[in-house]
C-alpha cells in the first residue's frame, strides 16, 4: 500500500462540511483539520497504486465544494513506534 498526504486549501466556510466529507471518501484513511500556513485539512490516503492516488486526489478530492487548491506528498518509507515495538516481539521476555 501507498500512503500519500494531501494538503488542502479551503474556502473558510467550507472546512467544518469538508473535514467529514473527506473521511467518506474510499481510500482516505484519516482526515485532519489543522493550523498554520496555507493548509487547512490534511487528507492521509492509503491506496494500492499511484494511479489511486491521482484518482482519489483529482477526481474526488479537487471536485469536493470548497476545496481551493491540493498538495500531494507520497511517503518513500513509514515508521512508527508500534511497528518497531512488534518487531521485538517476544524478544527478552
């Protein structure tokens, strides 16, 4: 899976219906209202291809009512601490 992060502008008004309207979408994991800088929302998709993610970002996204503009980032790597914790796992005990 391919985990990507759109950045959103929205028209002011718009970013209560927006952040819920995001989550429905089918390969949107997490939406995420936040502050600072020109981003509003933060979309964070999980997809199996780069072609999903074109697809969810300008066919489903981009046409939302309110959203003025998108930045994609697609993540090369991802780590966490619950991934690092369950590699070791029985280790030690």
């Amino acid at each position: 899976m391919i985990t990507a992060f759109v950045s959103i502008e929205a028209e002011p008004g718009a970013i209560a219906e927006l952040a819920p309207a995001l989550a429905e979408i089918d390969g949107v994991r997490e939406a995420h209202s936040v502050a600072g800088g020109d981003t509003d929302l933060v979309a964070i998709l999980r997809v199996p291809t780069h072609e999903a993610i074109a697809t969810v970002v300008t066919e489903r996204i981009a046409k939302l009512p309110g959203v003025r503009s998108t930045r994609t980032s697609i993540a090369f790597r991802s780590y966490s601490n619950d991934q690092l914790e369950a590699g070791y796992e029985g280790f030690g005990d």
